[in-house]
C-alpha cells in the first residue's frame, strides 16, 4: 500500500475512533492498521500481531 494511502487509512481510523469511540486505545488501532499492511498476504501472522498489540493494551490498562 502506498504510503499516502496508509496515512489517509490512519487518519480516516484516528477520526472515527474519536468520533465514535474514544475509550478505544489509539496506539492499539495504529498497530491494527500497520499489522495488515505489514502482512497483506497472511492473515494468520496479522492475526497474531494484533493478538499480541491487544494482550500488550489490556496488560497496560491492568485488565489482563
């Protein structure tokens, strides 16, 4: 994905969470957002990569 587009996806991400939900942890989205554009063709490893960035926000808000 072109570089541009990713930071009109995050930016477009960034609104809506503040709009619509800002409890959301927005490093959390960020990771989401870079995680399927890192592994495009692997859904199994973006999976895992967004696993691991929600386990690390729920540790850090003591949930977990």
């Amino acid at each position: 994905m072109p570089t541009t587009d990713l930071k009109d996806l995050t930016s477009t991400v960034e609104k809506l969470r503040k709009e619509l939900h800002p409890d959301l942890d927005a490093d959390f989205l960020k990771a989401v957002v870079r995680a399927e554009e890192e592994n495009l063709e692997d859904d199994i490893e973006a999976l895992r990569t967004i696993q691991a960035a929600l386990k690390a926000v729920l540790i850090e808000k003591g949930a977990f």
